[in-house]
C-alpha cells in the first residue's frame, strides 16, 4: 500500500511518531534503495523512538495482508493487461505498472471520498523532532542519515501527495515513481494512453474499494 492508504488504518491516532512509523520503511526506500533495516524487535529507552517501532511493525502488517488479498492480486493483475498496449515500447515492465497503479488509485479514492485528508498526514510528520527519528534510525543501525533526511525534508516540502487526489494527475503520479527506476519510462502519448485506462479503473474500484481496508482491519 501507499502512504496514504497506510495512514488511513491510523488516521485518528494522535502520535505523530507512530504515524511516521507506519510510512517509514517506504520513506527510506524512496530515499535510497539500498537502506535495508530491520528494526521490528527494537527496544529503546525513548517512547517516541518505540512509537516508531510500533508504527514499523503496522506497516509491515497492513502490506503482508495487503499483498496476500484477492483484491490486490485480481485488481493488479487486470489493471497489467489493461496498461500493456497503453505502454507499448516503455521499458516498464507491466506487473510494476499494475501493482503500483492500483495502489496509487486506492489513494485517490480515500481522498476523493473524504475518508482521509493530506493535510492530517502532513502535519504529523512536521511535527516529528529530528532527533528523535535520529535516534531511531541510528539504534537501527543505519550509520549515515545524510540521504534520508535530505529526501524526507523534500517530501515535506512539496507535499505532492495533493496531487493524488486529482484523478488527472494518477498517470502522472505513477510516471514519477517509474522515474526511480527507469530515466525515461513514458513518452507523452504513453501518458495519455495510461491515464484513460485508470481513469476509467478508477470507476471501476470506486463502488467496492473500501473492501480492502474492511478486510485487512478485521485482521489486524
């Protein structure tokens, strides 16, 4: 799951720390995919570095039931073969564009429906002190947060996650995360060809997508 469909399963508690938890892992990898920690048994003297620990743990929950959901592998698996011929000569490959397409429509669905707001999301990680995630990631064993902070200070600043809530801006959205991997993975005419198939997937997922979170609460 993405950021914001993470949040929504704890968008009324009121620690930051443990919301950042539930985001972190994927923070780190967008900011550099080679950060590999595994904090999960992590006691520490500070509650707010456990607050983390705890959010971490979620985080790994939600996506294991996510990724083991019918919803996720039948949606993903239709979204694939829908984008093939819209992508025809990227050098993306198609089960990457399902996966993180549906995942990027589930977030525009929460925001688009009203369950969440970004502006919740971002106000809990402003209010995170850095030392305290400092002191997590170096009890972690991370031994150079140099790179992390620089992305995470970034990620604050442009808040682009309002851009998921313009149904528009999905195909855009799902472009930049390709970017990461791929230097040039779209040409203008693939971006339009992908942003009618999810669009139109997007009303699709619309009547049944809350589903999945009933299905991964009820596990949790």
């Amino acid at each position: 799951m993405n950021f914001l469909s993470h949040f929504y399963f704890d968008r009324e508690v009121t620690d930051c720390y443990f919301i950042l938890g539930t985001v972190l892992p994927d923070l780190l990898k967008n900011a550099d995919k080679s950060i590999v920690l595994h904090p999960e048994k992590l006691h520490h003297p500070s509650p707010n570095v456990n607050s983390i620990v705890a959010g971490w743990n979620k985080h790994l929950d939600v996506d294991r039931y996510f990724h083991s959901a019918d919803f996720f592998t039948t949606h993903s698996h239709q979204l694939k073969k829908q984008l093939i011929p819209a992508i025809e000569g990227s050098p993306v490959k198609p089960f990457f564009l399902g996966h993180i397409g549906v995942e990027l429509i589930i977030d525009n669905l929460l925001l688009t429906t009203g369950k969440i707001t970004v502006e919740d999301f971002y106000d809990h990680l402003k209010g995170c002190n850095t030392d305290v995630i400092q002191e997590f990631l170096t009890a972690a064993g991370l031994k150079d947060s140099t790179r992390f902070f620089h992305f995470f200070e970034g990620f604050k600043r442009s808040a682009y996650l309002h851009t998921y809530s313009e149904t528009e801006q999905i195909a855009y959205a799902l472009k930049r995360i390709c970017m990461r991997v791929w230097e040039n993975p779209f040409t203008p005419e693939h971006e339009a060809r992908m942003n009618e198939v999810l669009v139109a997937y997007r009303e699709l997922l619309l009547p049944d997508f809350m589903s999945i979170f009933q299905e991964i609460e009820s596990k949790l």
